[in-house]
C-alpha cells in the first residue's frame, strides 16, 4: 500500500505544553506565520510560531473551542465555542478580545467567505449562521434538519455543501437567498463528518465513518462519482491541489493519502500517527500539514508538521 516515495514526511513536533484534552480544528495567519490551536479539552486556544517552532501565547477563559478562523481582511480570529454557544473574536495582532456573537448551543464548524468578509459558523441542532468579519454583527441563519458537522462554501458560486450526520444527508445550501435547495445521500456509508471541496473542478470529497470510506461527489448534480475505504474515525479531509492528493486524518491513528485522478480516489498510503489525532491542516503556501496530537499517558500534546513529498 506505501508508496515507494513516502508522499508526506514528519520534519518537526512542536510541543504545545500542559495542555489537555482534546483539540479540535486548526487556522493559520500566513503573513505571521502563527497557527492556532482550538485546545477543546483546555478551554483554550494556542497560538504557535511556525517560524520559532513554539508557542508564544494562549487565549485561555474559552468554552471548549471547536472551530478556529482567521480574516485577515481584518486581521481577526474568531472562535466558535461548543460549550456556551458563543462566537468570539480576537485580535490577531496581540490577541484582546473584540466581540462576541451569541450564537446557539454546539458552535462548531467555521468557514470563511474571503470575498465578501464573512464567516459561517455551524451550531445547534440544525443551523449555519452569517456573520460580518467587519462588523462582528450576525446577518441570519440558514435552517438544517440537524447539527452541521464539516462543510464547505463553493468557490465560485453561492452555494454551501454541509454535511447532516444525524440526517444522513449532504445538505445543499443557497447562501444568497439562505435557504436549503436540495439534498444528497450517499446510500453506502453513515457518519459524514469530514468534508473538502476541488478548487478546480466540481469534485466535493465526503469523509464517512460507519464505515470508513472516501466518497467523491460530483456538485453539479450530486451524483456519486467513487467510493473508497479509508481510515477510522476520520474528522478532516485536506486537498492538495498542487500534487492532485487528499489527506485523511483520522482518530483511529493514521493518516490516509489519497492520488486524485478522473474522478476516482486512489489510496496511496496509510500513514501511522497517534490514536485521537483526529484534526489537520494543510497550507498550500508554506506547503506543509499541520496535525493536532492530543496528550496521552505517553505522549505530549503537540503539532505535527508534515512536509508532501513529490512534484
């Protein structure tokens, strides 16, 4: 199953202090080079210098942080948070709070709109909020028939693909008339947490759980393009659009590489990392994945940064 040429080598871990529990998703500010760190379990959200390899601050007082976003139009960072329901923003130039928006319980998922300066925030029992970057104030609410896990905005379109687990159902969203349009099922496999979206092409990648597998789904029609088994407990799916490859990470301890090609999904590696290391990022600038490893009896908490190999 390896590829002869590993596609993704471990070049550093950065250790992310006493901090416990579980971590939740990932956001980076590029001109700073600072990624930021939803520390769940800590009630806290690190911040680590890529450059130094280190963390040069925590904004502590949280209420287990789930979804991390960073504008840079505005130069904040807000902070969805799972436990009160709340929206928070801070500052990215020394991290003072900002505003708050009172969402509803379960504030998870966060998705940026760079072009019109909006954040959408999953929450609840069934919602995608709007808010303004600019002005920190709520626009509306799109209704789902339950709790949103991963979802993606169209890149050059008005819609929004929302995974619905407990629905078991892909939801297809109009985010300018905010009202849901249709709905897709992927009759093979339950669980569709994870989610990913071609920036070239009409191709949505779908991660599901029960059991582990890859989907492809094409966005102009919602058929289904490929199937394909894949790791356990996978919670982000990460696109290489340079190398044409997905990254799967999953909680049961690997991370599955996958070559795109034509509409199909080939698994070219299944890579070990560290049971619950559930969360990833990928920049396709600094070109490198970052993966979230929770503290265990035996291991520390700390970001793992793999460099792709290949052209």
């Amino acid at each position: 199953m390896a590829a002869e040429s590993p596609p993704l080598t471990l070049q550093a871990k950065i250790p992310l202090g006493d901090v416990r529990g579980r971590i939740d998703h990932l956001a980076i500010d590029r001109a700073r080079q600072r990624l930021f760190v939803a520390e769940l379990g800590n009630n806290s959200v690190g911040v680590v210098d890529l450059k130094d390899q280190k963390v040069v601050h925590r904004i502590a007082g949280l209420s287990e942080p789930q979804g991390v976003a960073y504008v840079s139009a505005v130069d904040c960072i807000f902070v969805s948070n799972g436990s009160d329901g709340s929206l928070r923003v801070f500052r990215g130039s020394d991290f003072s709070p900002v505003a708050r928006v009172e969402l509803k319980a379960d504030a998870d998922n966060l998705r940026v709109d760079p072009i019109n300066n909006l954040v959408f925030a999953g929450f609840g029992s069934g919602g995608l909020a709007i808010i303004d970057a600019k002005s920190r104030k709520k626009l509306g609410e799109i209704d789902l028939k339950g709790h949103p896990e991963g979802f993606e905005l169209e890149p050059s379109g008005e819609r929004a693909f929302v995974n619905v687990p407990n629905a078991r159902a892909i939801a297809v969203l109009d985010r300018t008339a905010s009202r849901q349009t249709a709905t897709w099922t992927v009759p093979q496999a339950t669980g569709n947490f994870p989610m990913a979206i071609r920036q070239r092409g009409t191709e949505l990648l779908v991660g599901f759980r029960r059991p582990g597998r890859l989907a492809i789904v094409d966005t102009l029609n919602g058929n289904l393009l490929a199937v394909t088994p894949s790791c356990g407990d996978a919670d982000d799916i990460l696109v290489d659009e340079k190398r044409s490859r997905a990254y799967v990470s999953c909680g049961q301890g690997f991370i599955d590489v996958f070559q795109l090609d034509d509409a199909s999904a080939s698994r070219i590696d299944h890579i070990p990392t560290m049971a619950g290391a559930r969360t990833a990022l990928y920049d396709p600038e600094l070109d490198r994945v970052f993966l979230a490893v929770k503290a265990t009896s035996g291991t520390s908490a700390a970001i793992w940064l793999y460099k792709p190999q290949g052209p």
